[in-house]
C-alpha cells in the first residue's frame, strides 16, 4: 500500500505540461485577456486571482520549498498594505515607493518572526509561532484606532499616480480603471515567477530543497541552515507585502479583518495545497481555480461556502498532492 | 485596587477557564500524538457540541444533564463520520499531514457555513444547570462554575486512568509510539485512529456543552477555543497528554490575572508577545516533549 503511489508519479510524465513552458504560456494568455475581455466585473476577478497567485507563490517559497509550515503569511500581505498606504495618507509618499517600502518592512518583519522559528522543527510549533505574530500584527491594527482607524476601516487610501510610457502616453490610474491595474498585478506576477524560477534553479535552490529534505543531512554538508531559512523568510514575505501594497491600492479600503484575518491563510493554504505544493506553477493554478471556482458557485448564493467546504474535502480525497501534480512536469534539476 | 481577593477570584475563574483550553487541547494533542495531523475543525466539533446541545434541551426539552451525555455521544459519532469518510482514504498515501489538514480545512468551512445558514446567525444561550452561588472565607463561587471544574477534572483523570491501564489506552498509547511495530502485535491502527479521532472530537464537544450557559451559541464560537488550543498544546508540548492540561490550567490562569494588570484590548498581544518568547526560549515547550 505504501509505497504505490510513489511509482504511479512516474506515470505519464511526458504527456505533461513542463511547468516552465507553462508559466511562458500563461503569461502570454494573460498579456492577451484584456484585448478579448473589457467587462470591469471579469477583470476584478482576474486581477484578485493574481493578487492570489503572489501571495500563494511566495507561501510555496516557504512551506514547499524550504518547509517551514508557516500560518502567519497573511501578516505580511497586510503589513505590506497598511504600511503603503498609511505612508502615502499621512507622510505623501509615492504609492509607487510605498509599494516597495512597503514590501520591504514586510521582509524586514518577516525575518524578525524567522528567528525564533529556527529553532523550531514540529510544524505545529511553527504553525502556531507565526500565527501568533499576525495575530499580533492584526490586534496592533485594529488597536491603534487613531492611526489605522481600527475596525472603521481605512478608506480614502490614494490610487497610484499616473505613469507616462513612451510609445503608449499617459496611463492613469484614477476612476476606477481595470485595465491598467490588471497590467501592474500581470507585471508583479511576472517578476514573483521569474525571480522564484531562476532563484530555485541555482544553488540557492538546491540548498532550500536539501533543507527540506533533512535537516541535519544538509547541515552536515555545510550549507548554512540559518541564512538559507532566514533568506526565504525575507524573500517570501517581500512578496506577500508587495502583493498587500497592490491590493491597498487598488481597493482604496482597509479593514484589520479583510487583510489581516486568518481567513486569508486559510484561503492562502487551499490556494496551494489544492494547485500543488512544492511546484512551480501548481499556486497558480490553484489561485485561478478557487478564485474563478467561488466566482462560479455564486449562484448557488448563500450555500456557496457549504458546498466550497464539500469540494475541498472531495478534490483532496481524490488528488492528495494537488492538481498542478497531474497538469505539470517539474524541469528537473540535474537533467 | 488590585486585592488579594479579587487576585484569588481570578485564580479560581481561571481555573475554571483553563480546564476548558485543557479539555480542548487535549484532544488536539491526543490526534497529533497518534496520527500526527494537525485538525483544523477542531473548533467546529467543539461548536456542534453547543448546536447539539441546545437543540436537545430547546427543541426537545430533554434534562440538561442527560443533554450534555447526549452531545458528547453525538459528536463522537459524528467524529468517527467524518474520520472515516474523510480522513481514511488519505491514510498511507504521500503528503499525509498536508492532505488530512486541508481535509479538516474543508470540514470546518462545511460545518462552519452550514451552521450559519441552516441555524442562522443569531446567538442562543442555554439555561445553567446550577442556580446560585457558595460562599466561603468571602470567596464568591458559582455553583455552575464549580461544576464545570469538576466535571473536567473528573473526565480528565479519568481519561489519563484510561490511557495509561485500560487496554485500548495502550494500544492507542502503542500505536503513538511506533504504528508499524503496535501493527505487527496485533494492534488495529485504524481502528485505534478513527476511535481517537471521536474521543477527540468528544472532549471539544464535552468542553462546549460544558461552557455552552456562560459563552452563548453561535456559528464562530469554535474559532477562539481553537487558537487557545493549540496555544496550549505548544506551551505544554505537542502529544503530551499531561503537558496539555498542565499547559490549558496555567494559560487559564495567566489570562485572568492579566486582565486586572493590563487593559483588555491588549490583553491577547500580551499573551502572543509571551507564547513567542516561550517558544524562542524553550522550544520545547514548557513541560517538554522529545520533538519540536
């Protein structure tokens, strides 16, 4: 019984998707949609879909590639938005420089909640260590009331100012545009994909994957464990805070509860465990399924989230390791 | 004015507050500590317990005691349900502590949401079982609260009794430690599974009832006992069965006491800023386990 399945992976490899053509394919697809596709309400979803493929990709850096079963992800992704956002109400700062800063007092507390981390190794223990820090981060937020208007909500937070590109004009931001949102996401989602590829094909790669794998073999090997772990923390969570700055943005409106809320993980974790931990492309299409799937299961209205529950337990019965499993082939390493 | 008194009171109520994270942790370590899974609806068993609960006494006027019997059992069932439809099938294969935690994911969002459209938002209290409160040495304890301690410690040590002589307690014991070696003597490690899995979901539920008169029914009311729970369970270290009611009774103490030295609402960043600690400094929490 045991070791079945581990032959059956082997089965059909060929007739897969290699997830680095895939990924090249989807950007394509992607560049394309808004030419075919015009309905504001479809570009909403679309772009929450990318909003969702940063923010699962750079949780797959942590959890699939190096093993850190972090549940805190959700803070950085709503660190990232308050930061950028309260910058930009309160101090005039560029949304185009908060969305950076931003990401960047995510990645810096990222790596302060990495360092008790690294003495843990028990998921759970590290589970509840970073759910216990968001927990922190959403409590300061809703507490500080005269800074983030607690529960109230932060609203009124400035849209990004317009850009001018050569050979296209002025693109502008304001009114309540899709299109040009939909790019900037596009663009974030194509440098998250492309730093994460060329990243996990290098050493750097091959010391995450050799973490994950035992511990205490990489270690006597020589690789150093703690900037290795602390690395991905930093890099995971300058993602997930530059996606959080985007989202500010584009939403103009803030709650502890719509950023901060564990609801967020869990959404986060079904993103990728149903697309397929530790695979390039499995969070992306993962995001898309959900995203576009809860979209689909609103006319069952108020019994959507019954049967959302019912299909997660179904599709993780029937494909443990996630869909992107069956769709793509990983580029192997030493090939 | 902080006296002694009220120092004393918020000693006993968090007692009675603890045994409520020992019962619920308790559970969540007794499933790590054989399956190793972590159950994400630990929380809704908890809340089905209430549901059941008020149901029984509401709709059917069934005695409060014989109701909270009547909960406990149910839930069991229903664990064992959900265990062996949901949980079985994933056993053995790849990726396991992954597929069973989304698994329990996707039960919790089911019963979270079928909860709130099938019995509605609104909160529904159950009468006390007890009336009145005892006086001594001008201590004020509620009949009610001192049954609810009682009850806990009465389950608890009988359920530590269990574990330790009776013969399923070994096998369930055996099979924690080493599955493949309890499965050569003879032991069903299924079976012992998915009996653990509703004896879990039973102490959640029995936690429930217990508190169900104090803190109101309600679709949500699992998402808090959870998180205490594992907050528990990682301070008395994971799969110790001891550890976790050591664990429940301290943090229930720590919270009450900290809500005369700092203001509520900052409370809970209080108590996270110290779990961190806990954990950066004794990773292994405070009563020790062999795995971290």
């Amino acid at each position: 019984m045991r070791g079945k399945r581990e032959t059956l992976v082997g089965f059909g490899q060929e007739l897969r998707l290699r997830s680095d053509h895939a990924f090249g394919i989807a950007v394509i697809l992607l560049a394309i949609f808004p030419v075919l596709v015009q309905d504001p309400y479809f570009l909403h979803i679309m772009i929450i879909a990318l909003v969702f493929s940063v923010l699962a990709t750079s949780w797959n850096l942590i959890v699939g590639y190096i093993g850190i079963f972090s549940f805190g992800h959700h803070a950085f992704f709503g660190i990232g938005g308050y930061v950028s956002a309260l910058l930009a109400m309160k101090a005039g700062v560029s949304p185009w420089f908060g969305l950076i800063i931003g990401g960047l007092v995510a990645a810096f507390l990222s790596f302060v909640i990495g360092l008790p981390c690294l003495r843990l190794r028990a998921a759970p223990y590290i589970a509840i260590a970073t759910l216990a820090f968001a927990e922190i981060s959403r409590m300061t937020c809703l507490n500080l009331v005269k800074l983030t208007r607690g529960e109230m909500g932060l609203w009124g937070i400035p849209h990004f100012p317009h850009i001018t590109l050569p050979g296209i004009g002025i693109i502008s931001f304001a009114g309540g545009v899709r299109i040009p949102y939909y790019y900037l996401i596009l663009i974030i989602f194509i440098i998250t994909m492309v730093v994460f590829h060329f990243g996990l094909n290098s050493h750097v790669g091959l010391a995450f994957r050799s973490i994950r794998d035992s511990q205490d073999a990489s270690e006597s090997l020589g690789i150093n464990i703690t900037y290795y772990k602390l690395l991905a923390f930093i890099t995971g969570g300058f993602f997930a805070g530059v996606a959080g700055g985007f989202y500010a943005h584009y939403l103009l409106i803030m709650t502890p509860t719509s950023v901060l809320s564990i609801a967020i993980m869990v959404d986060i974790v079904v993103v990728t465990l149903l697309g397929g931990l530790s695979t390039f492309m499995g969070p992306v299409l993962g995001a898309f399924l959900v995203v576009l799937g809860l979209e689909f299961l609103r006319v069952l209205e108020e019994y959507r989230f019954i049967a959302y529950g019912i299909l997660l337990v179904v599709i993780i019965l029937f494909v443990p390791s996630g869909i992107g499993v069956k769709v793509f082939r990983e580029k192997q390493l030493l090939e | 004015m902080i006296t002694w008194k009220l120092v004393a009171e918020q000693i006993l109520n968090g007692l009675v507050l603890g045994c409520m994270y020992a019962s619920v942790a308790s559970g969540l370590t007794l499933i790590w500590g054989t399956m190793k899974m972590i159950n994400f609806a630990h929380g809704e068993f908890y809340m089905l317990g209430g549901y059941v609960m008020y149901f029984a006494i509401a709709s059917f006027g069934i005695p409060s005691l014989f109701s909270i019997f009547l909960a406990v059992m149910i839930v069991f069932g229903l664990g064992v349900l959900i265990e062996k439809v949901c949980l079985h099938p994933l056993l053995d294969k790849p990726g396991w502590d992954i597929s069973a935690f989304v698994a329990t994911l996707g039960v919790g969002i089911f019963f979270q949401n079928f909860a709130l459209r099938v019995w509605g938002e609104r909160f529904k209290s159950v009468p006390y079982f007890l009336e009145g409160t005892l006086e001594v040495l001008g201590f004020r304890m509620a009949y009610q609260r001192m049954f609810i301690f009682a009850v806990t410690a009465a389950v608890m040590v009988g359920f530590w009794i269990y574990l330790k002589k009776a013969r399923f307690g070994l096998g369930l014991r055996a099979t924690a430690q080493d599955r493949d070696a309890a499965t050569i003597l003879g032991i069903n490690a299924k079976k012992i599974y998915t009996i653990t899995f509703g004896m879990s979901c039973a102490m959640a539920s029995l936690a429930a009832v217990l508190l169900a008169p104090i803190f109101l029914i309600n679709p949500w009311m699992g998402s808090v006992p959870l998180i205490k729970g594992f907050i528990t369970v990682v301070l008395g270290g994971l799969g110790s069965f001891g550890g976790a009611i050591l664990g429940g009774i301290l943090l229930g103490i720590i919270e009450s006491i900290s809500v005369i030295i700092f203001s509520s609402e900052w409370k809970d960043v209080v108590a996270f800023i110290i779990l961190i600690l806990v954990l950066w400094l004794r990773p292994s929490g405070l009563f020790g386990t062999k795995e971290w």
